[in-house]
C-alpha cells in the first residue's frame, strides 16, 4: 500500500486519536521526580514500554520523552495506578517495574514481538502478526497475512533541517485531513529529534514515526485496515516508543534531569534554543515539548524555572488540559509571588474553566502587583459576571472604560449586566455603542440584548430590526460555533417565529440536554404560539438549572397569567421585583394579576382577595356606577431618572417612580408608563407619547423623580445624559417644564403634573456662567399653570426635597399612602400630603401646589 517515495502522499486521510484527560490529584510531580533519579534511563525506558502496552499513551500527544522520568511519564503511572485501584502516587517503584513488565510482557510474547536492528535504530515489531517479509528501497517491510497490516521501516540520508522539511511537506500534503501532528524536539546530546503523525480513513489507518540520528532520518510507517485491526493503534504507538538509536547513542544512558551515574548534560546553545521555543512557539506541543526539555536540563537557572513553568502552562492551556496549566501556574507562582501576570493567566485558566468565584481572587491579586490597565479590570469584570455578580462586574467595566473609552466588547458586556439588572435604558446606550463601533467584534448577541432591552422599555417594534438582525448573523455562524443556535432562538421568539425558535432550542438541546438558556429560548417559543402550558413547564426547568436573570420569572408569571393561574403569577412576578426592584412590566404584570384574582373572587361571589381595588380594564363592572363616571379613562406617565452619567446617581428616583406607578395602578388607571433613566431623546419621546395617549382621555397625570433646575425662571427637567458644563447648555440639554405640562394639555378633565425634582443640585457647582445676568439657583421657581391644570411640587419653589433614609423619599411615601385613601377630593389630598411630609421631616420641607381647578370634585380613588 505505501512505499517511502511517496510518504507524505500517505497522509491524505484522517484518524481521530483520544484518550480521557488526565486528571490532576495531589501527587507531587517534583517528589516522584526525585525517587525517578534512583532508576537507570534503561528502566525507565522499559518503564515507558509497559506504559505503552497498557494503553495509556493511546493518546499521541501523551508520549513521553524516552529514558527521561518527565511529566508525561508522570501522568501516565497515575492513570494506571488509578485504573488499578492504587494509590494515586506516580512514583516509580521497583515493585510498579515488576509488575508493569510481567502483566505485559506475555502479551509481547504472545505478538512475538521481535527487535529489529540495522546498526542506525533499534525498534520492536510485532512478528506474530507480521508474517510476511521483503525488502523495500529505503528499508524492510513487513505485512501481515492478508495484508491488513503493513509496517514499512525506513533509513535515509538527511539531517536536521531534512526532518524539518519532511515534516513540514507531510502536513502540507495531508492538509485539513491531518488529525495528529506533532515534532518532538531534542536536546542535543541526549536526545534525537523526533515527529508524530496519525491520519487514517474509514479503510486505513495511518500511524508514522521519525526520528533524526546523525546524518540519517529513521522511522517506520504502520497502516492497517481499522475494522479488521481495530487496536493496533496500541502497537503502533507501543513501536513508536521502542524506536530509538542503536548503541552508541547517549539517550539509552540518560537518568532523570541528566543527574545520574551515566547522564549527560544538554549544550548551552542546545538549552537557550529550547527556552526560545518555550517562550515564542505557537504550536501547544512544540511549547510544552520545549519548556519540558528546558525543566529537564539541570543546567536551567533556578531563576528561569517559574517563567519555563508559566510558559509551559500557556501551551497546557492551549491542549486544553487545564489541570496541568494550573499545577505549573501554582508551582510558578510559589516560586515568584510578585509576578502579576502568573496570577492572571491562572485566572484565564479558572475562567475558562467557569470557576469564577477563584477567577476573581487571581485577578484580583493581579491588581494589587501591577498598574491596572483597562484590560485587567475586564479580566474581573467579566468573571464577576460570570458569577452573575453584575453589579461589581458594572463597576470593574466603568473603570475599565475609564481608561480605554472606546473598547466596545466591554461596552457589550457593561449592557449585558445592565440589562440583567433590569436597567435597560442605560443598556442600551452600550449596547448601541458596541453595534456601532464593535466591526466584526459584533455578536449576536448584543442585537438580541439590545432587542430584549426595547422589548423592556415597551417599545416591541422597535426591536424587530435587531432581533432580525441577531438571528442573521448567529445563522451565519452557527457552522463554527453552535451556541448560536441559543441567540437565534430567543431572536426568532421575539420575532413571533416560534417554530423556529423551538426546533433551534431543541437541536441545541440534544447536544447540551441540560442548557438552561436553550429551556428558557424554547419557553419564549411555545409562548409566542401560545402553548402556555408547554412554555411554563420549560420557564420552570430553566429556572431549576439555575437560570434566574434576563427577566425569566416574569416571563413565566406572563405565561400563567395567560394560562388563567393568576395565583401563581403573582408569586412569579413578587419573585422578579424582589430580584430587579421596579421592574416595569412586572409591575404591571403584578397588578394584572391581583385585579384578574380579585375579579375570580367576584364571579365566585367572594370578597377580592389581591388586596386591591379591581381596575377598569379587568372588573369595572363590579364598580357601583357612579364610581365608574368618577373613574373615566385615566392614564399616567411616570418617570424617575436615579442613574446620572455625569454626576452622582440618585438613590431613590427609580424606586419612587415604580412606587408611583404601582399606586395608580392599584386605584385603576388604565393606563401606567413607567420610563426610568432616560436620556434626552428618550424623555423628549416619552413626552411626545404620552401626548397623543391623553388626547381625548378624562385625566392626564405626570409624575417626575430626579433633578430639576431652575435659570432664568424657567424651569427644566435634567436627563440623565446631560453635562450642562455651562448656563448656555441648559436650553440644549435639558426639557423645559412648559414642554411637560404640553403632554397633558390633551385631556378634557384633570391634568396634573407632579414634580419631585426639587434636589440639590450638583450640576451648579462646575457650571460655567455665560451670561452675567442669567440667574441659576437651587429648587423651581414657582409656575401658574392655565386653568384646569395642578402642578405640585415636593417642595415649594426655592427649597429642596430629602431623598429620605428609606426606599421611597418622604414625599412619594405620603403621596401614594394618601392616594389609597377611598373618596379624598385631590384639593384636600394634597394637603394630607403636605402635612404628612412636614411631619416626617420635622417641617424642614413641605410640598405646594400651584393652579387651579374648576368646582367639581376630582376624587382619585372612588372607594
């Protein structure tokens, strides 16, 4: 089948080779080390054979360096001492050699085994298997029988560089198909350079091993028919490490580290080569081969020993065998403490191996050993992250920023932990930023956040274009990365393809049966075709898998509210406020649910059991009818800004505005919207809408948490983008108070604007004044309103409001306990609101009102 003129020809097919990881235990490499320096190179050469023959080098990546007790040859005693139920020691012991030789060496027997010699190498061949002999132009061939098995030895002329070149031709040939390769570099004196390949094909496989002696290349090539000779790759590797130089080579005397009786030491030209591959190489096994002759050679400094060990724990990492990188980053770190960087590439590894509580502690360490750069910080922030810790990931991502403004993955992933905050205003201006500037950085995933981030703020339609364009791009990578599978199926959720969206969770599924996020995108799916109670059951396994964030509680308390369980969507939707406190549409999920509750108790003919009026949209007529006229169409737009990007956050705006919008909620507005941390636009667009929603409806009525400031008379509400560096900036910057009372102007009754903006404000102390004569002081100034319109402010003009020790200032405390109150004119409201607050704030703040209303009464809560 193969002949030497066309070796590299032979690599055309492919062969997968495995072995199972190896695990790392608490046997000390170093101390099994030592004991191997009592053993001959001989006996750990034979030691090796053994090894061979019971597998454990299966794997050709796992072969040892022959007569040198290394770290391969390490691992391996420990498979095997586990294998057999024996002390996890990798050490080697006479009775392990006894044993070893004679449990295998019958085998060897029954092969026939025989050493083959022509005065350049020495390799064993199995000749109770190989029948058949003749004699080849480079070397003898043998077959087996029926030639299944054909094994050709092979001596040729060349050198160093000629090894190189025949290695480097082989790979070419074989290309994509090649599954193995690998070059095993000596060191000098001791040891000759060597290659690897493995390939094969349904029909043949393939296993070829070189070495270079002297001025020869030496190897054989094993093929054989897979079905007929399906563990011969056991032989083929066993003669892969029987291969070695005939007499008069030193490998056959070198002991352990080249310190005993008959060792030899590496040139020092030799030694600084295998320190350049170590520490430049891009090949994981040319790195570990190299940093391992390196850690062998007792000529290494001892200073050299922890940057080898690091380097060599890049290559382990690369294998993905992270137990060894890490037992290399430990034994680093022993030995050089202060090295910043062996704590980070050990908090790499932990990453990668999601420990990311232990990720954290290297990163952190790595903090306190260096000057941070903005990566470092990323490095923490995404492992605080992984261990769903958002909130100290948000702040290792701002300090990140700090220092390199424009990186748009940590843009992305500052979004992502927002959005899993239930922040979703300020998501998505990282979110934005990280599409417009990512390139090719761009994931799926952030047009899916940036999607579900829209879907948050109520606006459904306007993350139709992003879902689109997240399940575009995750189908286009799904061939290379199948976790692309998950995006396109919450993408195609949103999109209301469900049945897309499920086939795309269930073929992730069958790969990875317990992905909780491919439940939760399959859970969205059965929902948006209305198989609630398919949708629930996956919403619940997602949740036991431990998948809590991305408003998944929610999600199910929708589910059952729409499978007519309002009792335990409630309980969902408690359970997400107390996870993300003002969540909107929990909000207004949970007050859905108690009125559908209320409304159950009613039809049974039972007293409500939600605890709250029933509202207009869900059991009006269970209303006497005068109360239904009082009640008329009222809808409310309720905003509460806590999150400044250029000054400090507020505390309580965000949780004042939910509080507000649940309250009217309870007392049944039939329409609530809630927008938190606006920016400019955003607050100038929830304005404009709100504008046409109280056109036409009885009561319009805006509440606004957050800062205010007063120029020039006039007053503004501040979002949460705006720097005002100067007075000029104001009108530019920030929404004059006559555009808000604007919004209102639509509805025929009551129109009433409420204003908890009157803070200290921190934007006066940096402002620079460009006009001499333009006035800018704390607090509103006072306002007169037209006719049938109130404006209330929480504290009169010129004072400030107290932000409270509580949850909610004292203010929205008084407000929305008197709104509750069943049958209290508004007139007389405010004024309960008003002594209740100078109660609680020993009279250092009292609320007003400006405007005025016609004669009739205007009762917020029927009773």
């Amino acid at each position: 089948m193969f002949r030497p003129n066309v070796i590299a020809a032979a690599l055309a097919a492919a062969l997968v080779l495995s072995a199972p990881a190896l695990a790392q235990g608490t046997a000390s490499f170093a101390s099994s080390q030592s004991t191997a320096s009592q053993f001959s190179a001989q006996q750990i050469a034979d030691l090796q054979d053994d090894l061979a023959w019971a597998g454990i080098f299966s794997d050709v990546g796992t072969l040892p360096s022959q007569g040198l007790f290394d770290e391969t040859t390490f691992e391996a005693i420990r498979r095997y001492e586990r294998q057999n139920g024996k002390p996890d020691t990798g050490q080697i012991t006479p009775a392990l050699i006894e044993e070893l030789h004679a449990r295998f060496d019958s085998i060897r027997q029954g092969s026939k085994f025989k050493a083959l010699g022509d005065g350049t190498i020495s390799v064993s061949y199995p000749s109770g298997i190989l029948t058949s002999s003749k004699k080849g132009k480079n070397g003898p061939e043998y077959s087996s029988a029926k030639r299944d098995v054909i094994v050709q030895f092979v001596s040729i002329v060349g050198s160093r560089d000629a090894l190189d070149q025949l290695f480097a031709n082989m790979k070419k040939t074989a290309g994509k198909a090649m599954k193995y390769a690998v070059m095993l570099d000596g060191d000098g004196n001791a040891r000759p350079a060597r290659f690897i390949l493995a390939s094969g094909s349904a029909k043949e496989s393939l296993y070829v091993s070189f070495m270079q002696k002297g001025n020869a290349i030496v190897g054989f090539i094993a093929s054989w028919n897979p079905k007929q000779r399906p563990a011969f790759i056991d032989t083929a590797v066993a003669m892969a490490i029987s291969l070695r130089p005939q007499a008069g080579d030193t490998a056959s005397t070198v002991v352990a580290g080249g310190s005993g009786p008959a060792g030899t030491t590496p040139s020092t030209s030799e030694l600084n080569r295998q320190l350049d591959i170590c520490a430049t190489a891009k090949d994981a096994a040319e790195i570990v081969n190299a940093c391992t002759a390196a850690l062998s050679t007792p000529t290494l400094l001892a200073s050299n020993r922890p940057t080898v060990l690091f380097n060599r724990s890049i290559g382990y990492n690369r294998q993905k065998k992270a137990d060894l990188a890490l037992a290399d980053l430990d034994q680093a770190i022993a030995l050089a403490p202060n090295q910043a960087n062996y704590y980070t590439q050990r908090g790499h590894v932990r990453y990668a191996q999601a420990k990311y509580d232990a990720a954290v502690a290297d990163y952190s360490q790595a903090l306190t050993k260096k000057t941070a750069t903005a990566e470092d910080y990323n490095n923490r922030g995404n492992s605080y992250f992984g261990a769903e810790d958002y909130q100290s990931a948000i702040a290792d991502y701002d300090a990140s920023l700090r220092l390199d403004a424009n990186d748009s993955d940590v843009h992305a992933f500052r979004g992502a932990a927002l959005l899993r905050l239930s922040r979703p205003s300020e998501a998505m201006a990282d979110l934005t930023f990280a599409i417009e500037r990512g390139g090719d950085k761009i994931s799926p995933g952030d047009y899916k956040n940036r999607g579900e981030a829209l879907v948050e703020l109520g606006r459904p339609e306007e993350a139709q274009p992003d879902f689109a364009k997240a399940e575009a791009l995750a189908s286009a990578k799904i061939p290379t990365d199948s976790y692309n599978l998950i995006y396109r199926a919450f993408a195609r959720a949103f999109s209301g393809n469900a049945e897309g969206a499920i086939a795309d969770a269930n073929q992730y599924l069958a790969g990875d049966p317990k992905a909780s996020e491919a439940f939760h995108a399959r859970a969205l799916g059965f929902a948006a075709k209305h198989d609630f109670t398919s949708a629930i059951a996956d919403f619940s396994q997602a949740i036991s898998l431990g998948r809590k964030r991305m408003f998944i509680q929610r999600q199910r308390g929708d589910a059952f509210l729409a499978a007519g369980q309002p009792d335990q969507a409630v309980a969902d939707y408690q359970a997400q406020l107390k996870l993300t406190p003002g969540n909107a549409l929990a909000l207004v999920g949970l007050e859905k649910a108690k009125q559908a509750l209320d409304a159950k108790q009613i039809a049974l003919g039972g007293a409500p059991q939600g605890g709250n009026v029933p509202a207009p949209a869900t059991a009006l007529a269970a209303l006497p009818p005068q109360a239904k006229v009082a009640l008329g169409r009222r809808v409310a737009l309720v905003i509460g800004n806590s999150n400044y990007a250029n000054v400090a956050a507020l505390p309580n705006p965000k949780n004042d505005a939910a509080k507000v919008a649940e309250t009217l909620r309870k007392i049944g507005f039939a329409e609530v919207t809630l927008v938190e941390d606006t920016d400019f636009r955003g607050l100038n667009r929830a304005l404009q809408d709100f504008a046409g929603k109280a056109d036409g409806a009885d009561w319009a009525v805006i509440y606004y948490a957050g800062h205010g400031i007063e120029i020039a008379n006039t007053n503004y509400l501040v979002p949460v983008d705006a720097k005002l560096a100067s007075d000029r900036d104001v009108s530019f910057e920030a929404v004059p108070l006559d555009r808000v009372m604007a919004a209102s102007e639509g509805a025929k009754g009551m129109r009433l604007v409420i204003l908890d903006a009157c803070r200290n404000n921190p934007f006066l102390a940096n402002m620079t004044r460009k006009t001499a004569t333009r006035a800018v002081t704390r607090g509103l100034s006072r306002v007169e309103p037209d006719g049938g319109t109130l404006v209330v402010y929480a504290a009169k003009a010129g004072e400030v409001a107290l932000d409270g020790n509580g949850g909610n200032s004292p203010f929205v405390t008084a407000l929305t306990n008197n709104l509750q109150k069943p049958g209290v004119e508004i007139g007389k409201l405010f004024r309960l609101v008003r002594d209740d607050v100078m109660k609680a704030t020993d009279r250092k703040q009292e609320p007003f009102t400006y405007g005025s209303l016609p004669g009739e009464d205007f009762i917020f809560n029927p009773g």
